[in-house]
C-alpha cells in the first residue's frame, strides 16, 4: 500500500514538474485589437483568444456559451470598458464562474483605466440621447497613443501575475512602442492630408480617431447615438455636406452600407467603409496595420 | 522493511531532485525579485505618466476634452444597487370579445422591478417583484448565486424561473410572443413555472462543447390553490418536493450558427381536485386526527422534456439579420391513485374513481430579422390540453415585432386557436413593453 502510495507521489512529481515551468498566463479579451496588443507584450509567455471578431459590431455580441468555455480557465479577462460590452459581458462573466476574472479578482482588467476619456456626460443624461455611454466615449484604441497605454496596461498587470516573466513582458512592450513610433512616422504624410478636413461619421466611434488625426467631424449619420437614420436627419446630413463640402462619409463595415450611398448619390460625397478593429478588413492582422490602413484609406479619401 | 526503503529512495529521490535545482532557484529567485521591483518601478512610472497627462493632455488631444479613467472616481460611490421596473402592457382586440383572464380589452398585465446587485465578495443577490391587478404584489424571484466556487460550480437559493425548457427561463415581457406556449402555460404555469428552493448547476466539455447539468431541489412543484383540500400536505415527505434535472448542449456549427439541444426532467407531488369531496381523517399539526373534508388528492406527477434552438445571425450583417427556429416537447405524467388513505391506522380508506391522465404537447417557433427593428415570427402550437380532458388544442399564431431601441418593444399578434375541432377562436393581440433603468440583459 505504502508502496503505490510511494509511486503515485512519484508520479504526481513527475507529472507536475514539466506543467509548472510551461505555463502561460490564459488572456481572453473582448475585442480583437486588445487580443493583438495582448499578444504583442506577451509574446509566448501567454496563451491568448479574443471574442469579439474585427468585423462585428462590439456593443452587440452575443453571449455564446462557447464563449463561456474560453472564459472559465482565463487568468486575464480584458475588456474595452466605459459600458461597451455592458449588453454581454456580464452575462458571460457570471457564466464562467471564475473567480479570478470577475471585477474585484487580479484578473479584471478594464482597459479604459488607462487611457484618456472623451466625451464624458456632463449634467443629466437619459436615454433620449440614445445609447449614450455615461462613463465616456469607448472607442479609444483608434488614438495609437491610446494603444501605448494599452500595452503598458498589459505589461503592468502581466508582470504582477507572472512576476517570473516581468522583463520579457516590459522588453516586448518596449519593442511594440518603437514599432509603433516607426509607424507613426511613415504618415505622417498622411496625417498632414487628413487635418482639418471635413468629414461624416457614421457613429461616435471615430471620435478618438479625430482627436489624433485633426479631420473633421461634420455630421454623424446617426441622430443620436445608437439611432438608425431616419429621412429627416438624412435630409439635415445632405445639406451638411453641401454646405462643408465633406470628402467622406467613414463608417464601419456592419453598418447599412445603402443608406450612406444614398447620401453619397445626392451629393457626390465618397463612401469610406474602414475597419474600426483588427481583422475588420481582410488581411488587417494587427493594431499597427489598422493604424497604417485606416490612415492611408482616408487620406487617400480626402486629399 | 523493502517497502520503507523504496519510500526512503523516492524521497531521497525527490530531495535530490530539489537539491540538484537549488542554484537554479536561487537564481531564478534573485530574477523574480529583480522582475517584482522592476514591475514596481514601471507600474509607478505608469502612474507617473497617467497623472502627467491628466494634467497636461499631450499631443492631439484638446486641452481639457478627456479625464483618464483611473482619476475619475468610482462610477457607483454609494454602492447602489441596479433598480430597474419593466413595464408589460397588453391589448387584446380580438372581434368576439376579449380572450384575456379579466376580459379587459387593454391592460397593463405586470410591471416588473428589479433589484439587483453583488451582495459581498461571494454572492450576487436578484430580486424581482411582479405587481399585476390580479395578483397585486407578488415576489416573481428573490435569490442569491454564489460567485466564487471552485469547478464551474454555481449555487442558488431562493425563488427562481425553473431551469426546465427554454422559453420556461424567459421572462414574459421578454419572449419574441406576447404569451407563453400552451404547452408552458398548461403543464407548467401560465406565467412560467417557478420554484423556492436551491439551484446548482456545473459547467463541463468533456466533448469539447459546452454543456450544463443543472438541478433544483424545491418546496413543492406548484402554487398552493386556497380552494383545494388535502388529507396531507404536498410535502409532507421529502419525497414530496419538487426535483428537476436540464442537461444543456451547446454547439456552434460555424461562427453564424448554433444549436442548443437539452433535456429537462421535474417531477414532485401536487394537489389534483377530485370531482367530489370525501369526509377522511387529517392529522393536525397537534397530532390529532380530526375528520375532515378533502376535496383533492395528492399525486406524484412528473414531466419530461426535450427542446432544441438553431440561431443564425451572420457576425458582419448581425444587426439587420438572424434567425432562431425553437422547438420544445413535454410529456406530463400523472400518477394513478385508486384510493384515498387517510393516514391514520383505524381509518378505513376511501375507494375514488379518480381520472387520471398523461398529457403531450409541443411548439415550433420561427422568427426571421427584416430590418435592424424589425422582425417577423410564427408559432404553430399543438398540445392534449389538460383543462379539455386532453383533447387537441391546436393554435397558429403570427406576430410582427418592432423595437424602436433596444429598451422598447411594440407587437402586434394573431391567433387562430381550435380547441378539439369547436369553431377556430380568432385572437388579435398588441403589446407594448418598456424598460427604465439598468436591466440585467437576459440569459443567452
């Protein structure tokens, strides 16, 4: 009996060992671009998946149970914050049943800490003004000085759960801030076309995107936040755009392309679909292409 | 003594094992202590930069157009809890007369507040009231889930919707028809079964998809009925509550599409009416027997079910595309009794001519997105209708359902409904439902 005892213990050492020195920190993150910069800092030290795809609306993810699955052995849940995912995530946060990913557990990483909030609400706010977000705009990541605090985020809370990886994780986070500062400096050109120039957005979420690149905002194809267009803001847009003379309507690609080449048929104006995400574009497989690609497209647009 | 000394070995094994790794450790450990402090150094360095922006936006960034998130306090300083009220208002048009309970023609049939919040580092806590003219208020579910429990374990306890079926766990006001299925509002409730008692469940893939086992252990299956009397009560035995078992699968069939296929099992004694009642003797909570009259037995009744859900909704197009097709069957089976045991010793017992009967009956539920408001549904119901000595209640119902955002809803119904082949009952029904306040969204 001592014996087998004596061979388990054996075996259980064996088996332990080898696991111990292997492991990865698990990081699930809500969106595609935090799943990048994700990977970016921690290399091969973490094992990543995202759930939110480029291509999808983020508020309106579906709490899939499969998500469940990939959430319920996470050491790192990261999410965009200020009430993006607030339709989904705490349906799959409460499905998962892990204590280390829930707010309160080291694992809760709200991204939106941070960064720089816009667009906070001052005053009253009710929901006549639509799907308003009333901790500030969420859509940050699309400001690359947003995506550095990101990384830096990441590089902190990795290094305090894997204290034993701290140098790789500050080393790779260095590595993404030079790439991407020689990034920056390849559109600059780009940016010099895009300053200034006027422009419709489809939703807020291009808000951060123009605090860093200067174009500007005329008109918002929604009326309100979150509210299809109706006729009469159409007609309201239109007359925007003849009076400014916008070069481009930019929307993302899950919206209702038809309504925005309505607008493009009356008044000649260019329909810009660019993606808000990593991945939202074929061949778009990382935050510093998206950067690259969203500013090419739409300098190209306005010059 | 062999044994002692094949133990002694494979500890000395392990020491050596430990001892031939020491100078590794001891340098692995200066480097974690050289990581930690690093860590230290650029986390305040982080927060160093953080309140430098704060205090001076760089770059493109407006002067005073952002506050970093950190500085800006907590969102909720008081703790609060989420309240929220849900409206449910209902109209019924239908050209013979009103079809609804109180024949009213527009009725406000509940509004739901809810309360709910984390309640301490191990329990979240729901309350949901429902007020309604006919019930007044009524406590719809109150119960806590623990939140910290090792092995995807999860326990309730208090009132809850009962995990059996799927349109079973949806609130009323939430469901894409204006009124349960048949086969819900006559072998379970007419408002959704619901049950006092605890709740566990368990995540696992062993087969790589999800699934769920969950199970529930409640006081009794039903409501108790002011009119019906019993010679014992329901759950006088533990064997009298009520128990239920779903077993969830989950699978995704590509990134647009999924299945949902589970299995439901409750059983549990409730009161059934007699035709007649019967002088028998109860006994008291004294321990007396005293003849009473009863008027109702109680019988064990047990009801199985399977239900399956397809969902498709392309991720791209998602917000002006889906489709769900949903399916549930129940079969209900009701003990036979013969007769009537008073329980005590010297009492004869009573011979009844009880009736008893299993009942069937199953839904299909299409609907199909036409617009990113709009959507259009069908539900084709067939039930053995309890309430018709089991005759075929047959029903088709077509709805067109509008929200105008995400925390307001408008439908409009018609139903054809054949009770055993009488004349088809035409039914026209509007709905409005609204909601104030941070509504937890509902379950997948």
């Amino acid at each position: 009996m001592i014996r087998r005892f004596a061979l388990l213990l054996l075996a259980g050492v064996l088996a332990i060992a080898p696991h111990a020195a292997e492991a990865q920190l698990k990081v699930v993150t809500s969106t595609t671009d935090l799943y990048d910069i994700a990977k970016e800092v921690g290399g091969d030290r973490i094992t990543a998946a995202h759930i939110g795809e480029g291509y999808q609306d983020p508020h309106f993810i579906e709490a899939k149970p499969s998500f469940v699955l990939q959430l319920r052995n996470a050491d790192v849940w990261a999410f965009v914050g200020l009430d993006l995912e607030i339709g989904w995530m705490p349906l799959l946060l409460d499905g998962a049943r892990n204590p280390k990913i829930r707010q309160g557990g080291a694992g809760y990483l709200d991204a939106s800490t941070a960064i720089r909030v816009l667009d906070r609400p001052n005053g009253n706010v009710d929901r006549s003004m639509g799907d308003v977000h009333t901790q500030g705009n969420p859509h940050y990541w699309l400001d690359p000085e947003n995506g550095r605090r990101i990384a830096r985020l990441f590089q902190s809370r990795f290094s305090q759960l894997d204290p034993a990886n701290a140098a790789t994780y500050a080393s790779n986070e260095r590595a993404f801030e030079a790439r991407l500062n020689a990034a920056e400096k390849g559109w600059q050109a780009d940016l010099a076309a895009i300053r200034g120039k006027p422009v419709v957005a489809w939703h807020t979420s291009w808000r951060y995107f123009a605090e860093y690149n200067g174009m500007n905002i005329v008109a918002f194809m929604e009326p309100k936040p979150g509210v299809p267009p109706s006729p009469s803001h159409l007609y309201e847009v239109i007359q925007t755009v003849k009076r400014t003379g916008a070069k481009a309507i930019v929307m993302e690609p899950f919206y209702d392309r038809k309504v925005a080449d309505l607008v493009a048929k009356q008044t000649g104006i260019k329909v810009l679909i660019l993606p808000p995400s990593v991945g939202g574009v074929r061949g778009i497989t990382d935050y510093i292409q998206l950067m690259q690609y969203d500013m090419a497209q739409l300098a190209a647009a306005v010059r | 003594m062999r044994t002692i000394r094949f133990t002694a070995v494979v500890l000395l094994s392990c020491a050596s094992l430990a001892g031939a790794q020491q100078p590794d450790s001891a340098a692995r450990s200066r480097q974690r202590a050289d990581s930690i402090a690093k860590a230290v150094r650029d986390s305040i360095a982080l927060m160093k930069e953080l309140g430098a922006g704060l205090a001076a936006p760089s770059g493109a960034a407006a002067p005073g157009s952002g506050n970093v998130g950190p500085q800006s306090g907590p969102a909720n300083p008081r703790l609060l809890p989420d309240i929220s009220a849900v409206g449910d208002l209902v109209g019924d048009l239908s050209p013979r007369g009103s079809t609804q309970a109180d024949r009213s023609r527009f009725g406000v049939r509940e509004v739901e507040l809810a309360v709910q919040s984390v309640v301490d580092p191990y329990f979240r806590g729901d309350v949901f009231l429902g007020i309604s003219d006919v019930e007044k208020i009524s406590i719809e579910q109150a119960f806590l889930t623990t939140t910290s429990l090792p092995n995807e374990l999860e326990l309730r306890i208090g009132r809850f919707l009962m995990p059996f079926g799927k349109q079973n766990l949806t609130h009323r006001h939430d469901l894409h028809t204006i009124e349960y299925p048949y086969v819900i509002q006559r072998l379970l409730s007419d408002d959704g079964l619901k049950g006092t008692g605890l709740w566990g469940s368990r995540v696992f893939a062993p087969f790589g998809f999800y699934q769920e086992v969950q199970v529930t252990a409640i006081d009794r299956l039903s409501r108790p009925v002011d009119s019906l009397h019993t010679a014992e009560d329901v759950n006088r035995s533990l064997g009298g509550l009520g128990f239920s078992a779903r077993l969830r699968n989950y699978v995704d069939l590509s990134e647009s599409q999924n299945v949902e296929l589970s299995f439901s099992a409750l059983t549990g004694k409730r009161e059934r009416a007699l035709g007649q009642s019967y002088l028998v003797s109860v006994e008291q909570p004294t321990g007396q027997f005293v003849p009473t009259d009863v008027n109702a037995i109680v019988a064990r009744q047990t009801t199985y079910g399977a239900d399956l859900t397809y969902r498709w909704r392309p991720l791209q197009q998602g917000l002006y595309q889906s489709f769900i097709l949903q399916s549930e069957v129940m079969r209900q089976v009701n003990e036979r009794v013969d007769d009537l045991v008073a329980p005590c010793a010297n009492c004869a017992t009573v011979s009844i001519a009880e009736r008893a009967r299993d009942y069937t009956g199953a839904y299909v539920f299409a609907r199909y997105q036409t617009t990113q408001r709009t959507f259009l549904g069908a539900r084709y119901d067939w039930l053995q209708n309890p309430e018709n000595d089991g005759r075929t209640l047959n029903a088709g119902s077509v709805y067109l359902e509008w929200y105008p955002s995400e925390f307001s809803k408008l439908m409009a119904g018609y139903e054809g409904l054949s009770n055993s082949g009488d004349r088809l009952v035409n039914r026209l029904l509007v709905q409005a439902v609204f909601s104030l306040g941070p509504h937890k969204p509902h379950p997948f």
